[in-house]
C-alpha cells in the first residue's frame, strides 16, 4: 500500500514516516519545506533504511499535486501540510485561511479525481474550544477556536465531514491530536521550530541548552492542582503510530469518525518542568508571568474511542518524552542546522 504524506518533512509527518515504512507502507512524501528541512530525508533513510521518494511542491498548487497521483498509485493520504503558528495567525489570518484551507481543498479534490480513497487528517483538540470541559469527548461539541490556526482546523473538520458525506467513496479519519512532544529515540528526528518557540517543551529543551535565559510560565493562578495549565502530553512516536491504525481502518471503512489521539493524563506546567529536570539533570530557570490570552485551564483526552475503534493506546510516560526531547536537543542544538 502507498502512503502519500502532505507536510510529511514536518515534525509529527516525519516520525510518521517512520512508523508507515515499519508497518509496510510505501511512503511518498510532499513537502515545500517552508518549514522543514531537506536533512529530514537523509534521516528517515538512517533510521529505516528506507528512502522515501520526495516532492518539493506546494499540494495547494493543482498543476504540482497532479503529477505526483499521475505517477503513483496512492491508496490513502495522511495531510499534515499547513501553517501551524498560533501567534502568527493571529497577525496574519488570511496566509493561515488561504493555505491550510487551500491545501487540504486541493488535496482532497486530486484524490477524488484520481479516485483515492482513504484521507487522515491532522486536527488538534484546539477544536473543543473553550467551554467544553476536560475529559474531551468526540461527540462534545466542538466550540469556537481562540485563534484563526484553530478556526482552520475546525473548517476543514466540517469540509472533510461534509465531503465523506457526499462522497461513500472517501474514508476520512480526523485525529485530535492534545499536545504532542517528545522525539523519535535515535535522537535523529525531532521538534525544530523557526525563531522563538511558542510551546511549552521546545521552548524548555531551548533553556536546557543554553540558548534562552529563562522558562517563562504563563500564569499560576488557574482553577488547577499548582495553578499552572494542564496539558495532555503525548509522545510523538506514540502519536506516529495512531496515525498507522488511522489509516488501517481508514482503508477498511468508509464514512467520517473524528478520533482524539491523546493519553488521557493531564500534566501541569510545573510537573513538565520537574520531569523534564529529572530526566535531563538539567536545571530550568522559571519566572511566573501573566497568563497567555487564549490559554485554557485544563484540556485532556478521553482517549477511550482510539482504543476501541483502532487498538491503540499511548505508551510512553512524561519522563521518556522530557528524555527523548532532551537527546534531540542535545545532540542537535541548532535543529536540523548543525
Ligand atoms: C498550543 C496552541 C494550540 C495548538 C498547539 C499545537 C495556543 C493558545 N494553543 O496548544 O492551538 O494546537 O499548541 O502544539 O497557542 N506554556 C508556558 N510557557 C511557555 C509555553 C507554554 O507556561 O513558554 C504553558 C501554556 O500556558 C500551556 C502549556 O504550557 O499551559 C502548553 O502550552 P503549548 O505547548 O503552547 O500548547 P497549548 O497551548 O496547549
């Protein structure tokens, strides 16, 4: 079976084309790179002995994605391409609407057109929104985003929903995903954001190594244990491997099912930190400062639907995913620039 990865250079596409080459997929990968790096490849093919085959093309231009269905058989594709900075779409809402939901229109029309049938797509529990309340369920719901990067996900959810419903040929898998750390443990692949890092552990693992003074934690005086926001960490490989059943069952059923790939353990700030600190031996400096807007108290996975529907469960424990983010880090402190 052939595994088409939009965005599949990125940080969760690239561990996913791990796990699909383990389990026997024959990975295709579509990247523009505009935030990733070619090294990637060169990775992949280190850690699987596998190279997949590559294109550098942007899936929202048409006349690029044709060819790429033209010249393979693709059986399913697993979407991750799109802008994914909270911040900047706040200042820049229509590069996030016009991208994220060019590339997954566009992507969805080719493989209709070439008569693909089975699509996962990279959600995020940012569509609970802010009024539901944690454990997320999937039939919560789903609220109002805080920012335009969450307000795509949330479009594209319905636009794919809406597209299975018309469509009894197309299969569609929408992964919620909580909040995804941790790197492959090779310590060959891994979180390299551009400039400053917005979340929680890329930006720790960038204090451990020297290159930011201090932890910033934003607000202490939530409804929470310590005050802090609790989050449901995942690690990446963990994640990786949902997305390998996803497209199992995706393959094997037809409709829409949304499906939260988290552990259904909240962690405080604090707690991250601490586990972070003992798995590193490495002090973080922290100063408490005013809450982030848009920040929720607590936000959690159910994860019971995952197990059910698709066998997976997450393994991995905060100390292994602070551990495996800190070897990445370590070994790689500049990203995939060194
Ligand atoms: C954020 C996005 C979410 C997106 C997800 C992708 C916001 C408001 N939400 O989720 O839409 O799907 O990333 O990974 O940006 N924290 C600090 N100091 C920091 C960074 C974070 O205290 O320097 C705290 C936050 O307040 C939060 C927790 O750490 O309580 C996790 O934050 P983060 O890693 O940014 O993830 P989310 O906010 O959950």
């Amino acid at each position: 079976m052939s595994v088409l990865l939009t965005g599949g250079a990125g940080f969760i596409g690239s561990h996913t084309a791990v796990e699909m080459i383990k389990a026997g997929y024959d990975v295709i990968i579509a990247d523009d790179l505009s935030n990733a790096s070619p090294k990637v490849l060169d990775r992949l093919e280190t850690i699987t002995g596998v190279r997949p085959k590559f294109y550098r093309i942007d899936v929202a231009d048409r006349a690029a994605l044709e060819p790429v269905f033209r010249d393979n058989q693709i059986d399913g594709v697993i979407h991750f391409a799109g802008f994914k900075c909270v911040p900047e779409s706040t200042k820049l809402p229509l590069k996030y609407y016009r991208n994220n939901l060019d590339t997954a229109l566009t992507t969805l029309e080719v493989m209709e057109d070439y008569g693909c049938k089975a699509f996962v797509f990279s959600s995020s529990a940012t569509v609970y929104g802010e009024k539901n309340v944690a454990p997320f369920t999937e039939d919560m719901p789903t609220g109002t985003a805080t920012n335009p990067y969450g307000t795509t996900k949330l479009m594209i959810e319905q636009i794919v929903t809406d597209a299975a419903a018309a469509n009894d040929k197309l299969s569609a898998v929408l992964l919620r995903y909580f909040n995804p750390i941790g790197a492959h443990p090779s310590g060959l692949i891994g979180e390299a954001p551009n400039g400053v890092p917005n979340n929680l552990m890329p930006y720790i693992t960038q204090v451990a190594v020297g290159k930011r003074e201090h932890l910033s934690v934003y607000g202490n005086d939530y409804p929470t244990p310590d005050g802090t926001g609790v989050r449901d960490y995942i690690h990446v490989v963990d994640l990786a491997i949902g997305h390998v059943k996803a497209m199992d069952y995706a393959l094997k059923h037809t409709g829409s099912v949304a499906i939260n790939l988290g552990t259904g353990k909240g962690s405080s700030v604090l707690e991250v930190v601490r586990a972070f600190e003992e798995a590193s031996g490495v002090q973080i400096p922290l100063v408490i400062t005013d809450r982030r807007p848009g920040d929720i108290a607590t936000c959690y996975a159910d994860a019971s639907r995952a197990k059910a529907l698709l066998g997976w469960e997450a393994r991995y424990t905060l100390t292994e995913m602070c551990a495996h983010s800190w070897n990445w880090q370590n070994h790689n402190p500049k990203g995939y620039d060194d």
